[in-house]
C-alpha cells in the first residue's frame, strides 16, 4: 500500500515589526528602526499602558508593548506618540492590496492588523521560487510603504507561524521544513512559547511530566486525548508540526470560548461599580455567544489588583448544569464567583470568558423556566438593534452611569481613539 503524499505547499506568515510605532515613525519622517519611539494610548493617565515600542526602544531602554507609562524614563531621545488607530487600519488595508497582487484574495488571511498568511504555492511560473518571491515582497514593502517585516515559512500554517515566532523575529526570516521540527521545534521550553499553548494548558502538561514540545511529540497520544479529548490529538500533531487545516482556519477546528478582557481606566473600589463592568462585559459575551449560535457551561472570571495594592487577584471558573447564553445568567455566575473570592482591593483588570460550548439548538424546554425562550427572543432582538444602530442605541441603565464605559467604547476602535 502506496503511502500518503501531501502535497507541497508554501504558505508564508508576515508580521509588521512594531507595527503601531513603525507606522508612527514614518509618519514623522524618521526611520523606524532607528528612533526611540512608543505608542501610549492615553499620556495623560500614568497607568495607560505601551501600545507598541520601536525596537530601538526595546533595545535602549527595554520599553515594549504593555510597559507603563510611569515606568519610561524620562530621556530626550525618547519619543511618546498617541495611536492613530485610523492610520494604522487604512496602512493595514494597503499591505493586504499590495500582497494581493501576488495572489488572488483567497491565498490570503489577515490575521491581525500586522500580520498576515499568504499562500505561494503553484505561483511559481508566475513569480519564480516561493521563497524569492517572499524576500521580494519584503523589500516591496520597505519601498512602498518603509515598514520593516519579519517572515516565516513553512508547509502549512502551524510551521509558518512558528517559524515567525521562534525564528524569523530575531532573523527577519525562516523558512521551516517538516525536517527542522526535531531540531528547531522541539527544544522549544517553555511550553507556552509554542503558538496555541497558554500558561494554563502549560501547567496541567507540567503535571503530566510534559516540559518541552519534544516531550509533548512523544507522549502516547492516547494519554493526551484522555485529559484534553479532541485537542489531545491536535496538541500531538502540532507538536510534530502537523497541521492539515485550510489556509485561515483556526488551529483548533471551531471556537472554544467567547471571551473580553479590560484593563480599566481608573482603579475601581466600589463594589456596585466593579459589578456595572463585569455585567457590561457579560453583555458583549452573552452577545457574542448568541450571534454565534452557541451556548456555555463554563463561566471564567478574572480579577486583578491595582498595582497600588500590590497586584494580586483571583482566576476562578465555575461550570453550571445547562448551558447558556442569557447575559443575566452568565451575570449571575460571575456574581457568586465575586463575592465568594473578592478581597475588597482597588481593581485595575477584569476579564471573563465562557466555554464548554455547545450548538444552541441543543436548548431544552423546562417546566420550570417558561421565560427562557422569552429571553433568548428578549436577548436576540437587543443584539439586531445594535448591529444596525450600534451599541448605543440600546443599552442598560447601569451603562449610563459614572462607572460605565460599554458606550465610552463605542467611540473607540481596539480600545483606542479612531483617528
């Protein structure tokens, strides 16, 4: 029996360095590589927090994305810019027109703002090897538009990205075959280093023994599947850089939560204030969630301290019996993890997420909830006013006051002023 015989592919991952402060830098006229700049959302809070640092920034001064203000140096070769969000998208609209004519629309996936795949493969009568083609379009890049990149490139997304992130960001390129994996992916530790695995996932493979992603490419697949089901089997194949997905689909096949994180804008002491935000964003998941179709049995929520305090926080998740995408019942879980683990500190961060989703259509009917379909119906018609009017046009009361910031938001774009 002949054995299987993938096809070769040439699928590319490209990433803007310091996007946000490159395309600030060349704005001023100055060389992005060169100039100490950072992008701050807001200098006049001492809290707002490092969009995007040059890397000479990075370099000089160690100031990178997600630094405080209070925590830059006050240095006259120091350049703090506000984000010009507008500038940014219209910049990112540009790079995908320009990578568009190399290959047709659906050889491309916008990934985030700065980084994007392109798939080269069968272009190669047109433009000649892959590779080259891919150096061509970095240096297209400089002289169009004088933004620095980084590539990475492999035989399908995975090996693209990681070779991105593992490599090319300190080279400003790699290109990475399924013979690279034992001696460039493997090694890798910690296991969140690896694209796809966060700390948590890292913790629970630590206690099975699993330390490098060369330990996680040996383990018995079985064992994996055992503690994570389905994404036991994905994790093994990612770690042996396996990845058969189509170009633009996710890693793992479907959403597996809906979530909102939000650093706030001021501390928050009071407790019925912290609760008009956690209830906000229940509302932008339990939205979320319905648009999809699906519903939730898990609820997480996190909570973080003011660094006034010292920092600190809990993480907690709760499962229910039925799962939901009914804001106030979302709402209500997040309420009993509150109050059962709140140590009444100034908080700075919330976030909160549900997941263990399941098809809504998987909805019961209950002798002893009548209204839940009222409120599916309730919920469903608040979400079709917003999509055609925007969030403002309806919204709860306890979005109009002091402590609200939903329709503050709306004026935003990625948290930040549109122009």
């Amino acid at each position: 029996m002949k054995a299987l015989e993938l096809p070769e592919r040439h699928i590319f991952c490209i990433d803007m360095c310091s996007f946000y402060a490159s395309v600030s830098a060349v704005e001023l006229g100055l060389d992005p590589l060169e100039v100490c700049l950072a992008v701050v959302g807001n200098q006049e809070r001492k809290g707002s927090v490092v969009l995007a640092a040059s890397p000479m920034m990075k370099k000089r001064f160690s100031v990178r994305t997600g630094t405080r203000l209070f925590e830059i140096p006050n240095h006259p070769d120091i350049l703090l810019i506000e984000p010009k969000m507008k500038l940014y998208l219209e910049k990112s609209m540009a790079i995908t027109e320009l990578l568009g004519s190399y290959v047709p629309k659906e050889s491309i996936h916008v990934y985030s703002v700065d980084e994007s795949f392109i798939e080269l493969t069968g272009t190669e009568k047109l433009w000649g090897p892959p590779e080259q083609t891919m150096r061509r379009i970095q240096q297209k890049l400089l002289d169009c538009f004088k933004l620095p990149s980084s590539v990475g490139g492999g035989p399908n997304m995975l090996l693209a990205k990681l070779a991105l992130d593992l490599e090319a960001k300190e080279t400003g390129f790699a290109n990475w075959t399924y013979a690279d994996v034992p001696k460039k992916l493997w090694p890798v530790a910690p296991l969140s280093k690896m694209w796809g695995i966060g700390s948590r996932m890292e913790k629970t493979l630590n206690s099975m023994g699993i330390f490098c992603i060369g330990d996680l490419a040996c383990t018995d697949v079985s064992l994996l599947e055992e503690r994570f089901g389905i994404m036991g089997n994905q994790l093994h194949q990612h770690a042996n850089g396996i990845d058969l997905s189509d170009l633009g689909a996710p890693l793992v096949e479907g959403q597996v939560s809906y979530g909102k994180g939000q650093i706030l804008y001021r501390d928050y002491i009071e407790e019925k204030d912290i609760m008009t935000i956690i209830l906000e964003m229940c509302e932008d998941v339990g939205m979320r969630t319905r648009k999809a179709r699906r519903m939730g049995r898990t609820i997480h929520l996190s909570v973080v301290y003011s660094k006034s305090v010292f920092g600190g926080g809990f993480s907690r998740s709760r499962s229910i019996d039925e799962a939901t995408n009914d804001t106030l019942k979302i709402y209500r879980v997040c309420q009993e993890i509150f109050h059962e683990h709140f140590q009444h500190k100034p908080v700075r961060q919330i976030s909160l997420s549900i997941s263990n989703l399941e098809e809504e259509a998987s909805m019961q009917l209950s002798l002893f909830d009548e209204r839940k379909f009222e409120n599916r119906r309730l919920g469903s018609a608040m979400d079709a006013i917003r999509k055609k009017y925007g969030y403002s046009a309806i919204y709860r009361g306890i979005s109009g006051t002091q402590a609200g910031t939903a329709i503050a938001r709306t004026k935003l774009i990625g948290g930040h002023n549109k122009e």
